[in-house]
C-alpha cells in the first residue's frame, strides 16, 4: 500500500480499518464464517510460532542482567495498568458501555510492544540494548500473565475467561510459541533472509482474525450499539490512560535513580500495549460477536501512541544529538503526556 507521505495514520492502522470496512460492508456469515474462523485459528497459531522462532534465548538470558529496569518495565505493564484499568471502571456506565469498558480493561492487562518500543528508543536515543530484552520479556511473559489476570478481572458481561479458553490460550498461543523456541536453530537463518515476507505473514494474520471479529460483530448486531458519542468518550479515555501511564513511568524511572538512557527505554517499553498479542489473544479468549467490540479499544490506543511516542521520541533524539542531555521542561499546560514523559527522561 502507497500512502501519502504526510498521511496521519500509520500503515497498519489505515489496512485495519479498511478491514472492518470491508467486515461492514462483506461480512462473513455461514459457511464462509466457519471458514475464516478455521483460518483464524491457524494464523494465530503460525503467528506465535514466528514470535517463538524469533527469540533469541541466548539473548535474553543475558538480557536478564539488567533486572531493575525489566523489572520495572513489567510493573508498569502487569501492575500499573490494570491498576489503572480498574480505577477507570468510574465511567462505566455513565461514558462508557459495559462492553466497551471490558475492552479497555482488556488492552490494560497486554504486554508491550516489541518493534516500536525499540525503534522509538534507538530514535530518542536510550538504551537500545536494554529495550530489546525489556519489550522481549513483557511479550513472553504476556503469554502467561495476561490470560490469567484476564480471568481474575474481566467479568463474564465482557466475554469472561472459562477453563475452555485457557485450554485454548495454551494449544494456541504457548505451543506454537515453544515449538518456534525449539526449532529456532534449524529456521532462524532461514527466518532472517526472508525478514520482510514473514513481516507479512504477521500482519496478514491479525487482519485475518479482525475480519473475524468484526464480521461476527456485524452479524449478531452489536455495532447498531456504538454510537459517535461513545466513540469520542473512547478516545478521550484512551488519551488520558496513556498520558497517566508516560507520566508515571516517567517520573518513576527518574525516582528509582536510572540514568537518561535506562528511563527512555522504560518510558517507552513500559507505557504500550501490542496490538500484535492482543487482537490473536481477544479471538481465542472471547465470544466471536464480542471480539471486535474487546479489541476496538487496544486498535485506537494503538494509534495514540505510536503518534505520541513518535513526537517524544524525536523531541528526545533531537535534544541528544544538540549536546543537551536534558529535555526541557517548557511543556504547554494540559499536554499532560509529554510532560510528564519529559519530566522523567
């Protein structure tokens, strides 16, 4: 896809949104249902099986040295945002729909991002190094650590977590994970010579399950429910958890003593959530008429931060490469996410 240079969304997000556009318009019913529903189970499958492949053990048993900052990184994941996820349930359900409520609290208890967690850090100039490992680890121990948190606080109205769907999280998502571990020195040369094509295959797989998701949606009804009012509350509830989170890993790293380069990766590591794991989790762990209406929350945060961090990210790089090793603090009253983030890289 050719976009314009100055297009406002990222790629990925404008090929999502054509997808629920086309699940809009084509849904997929009977049969062809079935169908994309099979197909879906084998994407994710293929899809944790390359996130497995690409892992270096090696890597990230020596990654493990630096355990303050991973061990931060995966408070703010697995203990600051679900914190903050159920601290939201305020607005439910005055702005926000059970559902829609469930869906935000379920993008609070995912693991970070890997590629844009370290491309943002390389850009703003923190420990690369470190980044990887922490954004590694926080997606590894998603695997475990989300569908059981998912259990302990989704409620059934969202979807809710049976024994079944943790039987399902393990067969589909842990399997193909260790088994990538396993035959990761037989394919992993293969692997890296065919980087952008398999780059495909990632994105194909998630567009598969939306199609999925959103399909199953438009067919039981549940969208004639979302009206423009709930959209824009959305948003807006999105906007503020992200500016809370950066502020907090912020200001947290610069209290626990890391340097400049450490409290960039954990502002950056420690402040998303991976579209990548969410969509393949959500379709194994809810209803497929829920689906959409559970991941609709995690594909806008997405888009929030990824403009966000970029904005940091180059603000940061910038002041770096100028011989200031400090960001000013000159941050306009009520960008709350930036200068809070400032305040601790």
């Amino acid at each position: 896809m050719t976009l314009p240079r100055r297009w406002p969304l990222d790629p990925f997000i404008t090929s999502l949104l054509l997808t629920v556009g086309l699940a809009a318009l084509l849904p997929a019913r009977g049969p062809a249902a079935r169908g994309v529903s099979d197909l879906g189970v084998f994407a994710v499958g293929l899809l944790f099986f390359l996130y497995g492949a690409r892992l270096s053990t090696q890597e990230a048993w020596q990654g493990m040295k630096q355990w303050r900052l991973h061990g931060t990184v995966l408070l703010a994941t697995f203990a600051v945002f679900p914190l903050l996820g159920l601290a939201l349930r305020v607005v439910e359900p005055a702005l926000l729909s059970a559902q829609l409520y469930q869906g935000v609290l379920f993008l609070c208890l995912l693991p970070s991002t890997v590629q844009s967690s370290i491309a943002f850090t390389s850009i703003a100039r923190g420990n690369v190094a470190a980044a990887v490992c922490a954004a590694t680890f926080s997606s590894l121990a998603g695997i475990v650590v989300t569908p059981v948190l998912a259990a302990l606080l989704l409620s059934t109205d969202g979807g809710g977590i049976s024994g079944r769907a943790m039987l399902d999280i393990v067969l589909q998502l842990l399997v193909p994970f260790l088994a990538g571990q396993l035959l990761r020195r037989w394919i992993a040369g293969w692997m890296g010579r065919h980087r952008k094509s398999l780059g495909l295959v990632d994105r194909g797989s998630i567009l598969i399950v939306v199609y999925g998701a959103f399909s199953a949606g438009v067919v039981g009804g549940i969208w004639g429910r979302l009206s423009p009012v709930s959209l824009a509350v959305l948003l807006l509830v999105d906007a503020v958890l992200l500016a809370v989170v950066l502020g907090a890993t912020g200001l947290g790293a610069r209290w626990l003593g890391f340097s400049r380069g450490d409290r960039i990766t954990i502002v950056f590591c420690g402040s998303k959530k991976s579209l990548a794991s969410g969509v393949p989790m959500a379709s194994v762990l809810f209803p497929g008429p829920t689906v959409g209406m559970m991941v609709l929350p995690l594909m806008l945060f997405h888009q929030i931060q990824l403009m966000t961090c970029a904005v940091l990210a180059r603000r940061w790089g910038a002041a770096a490469a100028s011989g200031s090793v400090e960001v000013t603090r000159s941050t306009p009253a009520g960008s709350s996410a930036v200068a809070g983030a400032e305040v601790g890289a």
